[in-house]
C-alpha cells in the first residue's frame, strides 16, 4: 500500500480543528514515536524509514511497526508503507537492537485525530503538535493500493485541505525526524 499524504503548517490551528469538529469525532492520542537505521545509516540515505510508535490514547494504548520505502512523489512525500500492530513493542525495540539497528531519534507528538470519508476516499487529518517544533500541523492521509492512483488521492487531498482553510504556501514536506534533530543539533 501506498501512504498518500499532504502535511502544512497551519496559521488558524482553531478554525481548522472548527471545521474538523463538524466533519468527524476527533480524538486526542500522544505518539512516542522511534526511528531506527543501521549504524551506517542506510535507511537513511535510501529514504527509508524504520519506526516503532506507541499510541497513548483515552481509553487505551497500541504499538506498531512501521517501514516506509523511498518517496514516489517528492512534491508529497508520498512513500510506500507496511504496518504491523505489536502487542509486545519492548520485545520489538529489543529485536531490532538484536538485529544491529539502532536508535536514531525518539521524539512526541501530540495529535488530534478525525477519521472521514470525502470524495470516495477514507481520510485520516490529523492536527500535529511536536514540542521541538514551533507551530501546529495538518497532515491528511489516505491509502490507495498501486502508485498510478497516488496522482488523483494527492488532488483530493489537496481538495480537502483546501476546504479546511490551506493555502499552497502552507504544504511542506519537510520530515519531523529532520526538524527535531536539527533542533537538538542547535542546543
């Protein structure tokens, strides 16, 4: 499957979560996300990424394992993406320690969650907030199965944000793993 998504920054953080209030029941959960490479940094250079993410909901905790392969679309950041739930997310960490990856960053970050469905598509938007960044962003998601559909998702996409008060200056692709290191490279 192929992860079709748009992030922004966002300069109204309460208007958008307004209209996102009236779309769908958001729900508030905290990423402790983990990203993994080989000491020599492979994942990385070939635009890959490795992470175990623990989400701490309401009512309840899950974990799961993510790769995400090379971007398709650089406009994007569009990448093929495999997810697994983990029931043990220890024994995960612990299993690609055992295997020679290691750690590379380890960051938070606070979402609200709105699950829909627009234009055909079933939409996961998320307001993010990491505390190493400055700002709230809106990332909006969905999944389509071959990469000649990944053209027509981002338009919906952009669609979509477009009705939740997203300008086109506002899109980055600009990588959270990125951002918060290069906040602790400053410190």
């Amino acid at each position: 499957m192929i992860e079709a998504e748009l992030k922004a920054r966002v300069h109204n953080p309460e208007y958008v979560m307004g209209q996102l209030d009236r779309t769908a029941e958001g729900r508030g959960e905290v990423y402790q996300d983990t990203y993994y490479d080989d000491p020599s940094g492979s994942l990385d250079a070939q635009d890959q990424e490795l992470r175990v993410r623990t989400i701490h909901g309401p009512s309840s905790t899950r974990s799961v394992l993510t790769y995400k392969g090379s971007r398709l679309d650089p406009e994007s950041g569009s990448k093929p993406e495999h997810e697994t739930r983990v029931d043990d997310p220890e024994a995960v960490h612990a299993m690609l320690r055992g295997l020679g990856y290691v750690p590379v960053i380890a960051f938070q970050k606070r979402c609200r969650n709105y699950e829909f469905s627009s234009r055909g598509r079933s939409l996961l938007a998320t307001l993010v907030q990491v505390p190493e960044i400055e700002g709230t962003f809106l990332e909006v998601e969905t999944m389509v199965p071959e990469e000649q559909e990944l053209p027509s998702a981002l338009d919906d996409i952009r669609a979509v944000m477009g009705e939740l008060g997203i300008h086109t200056n506002d899109f980055t692709t600009e990588l959270y793993t990125d951002a918060v290191a290069g906040r602790h490279a400053a410190r």
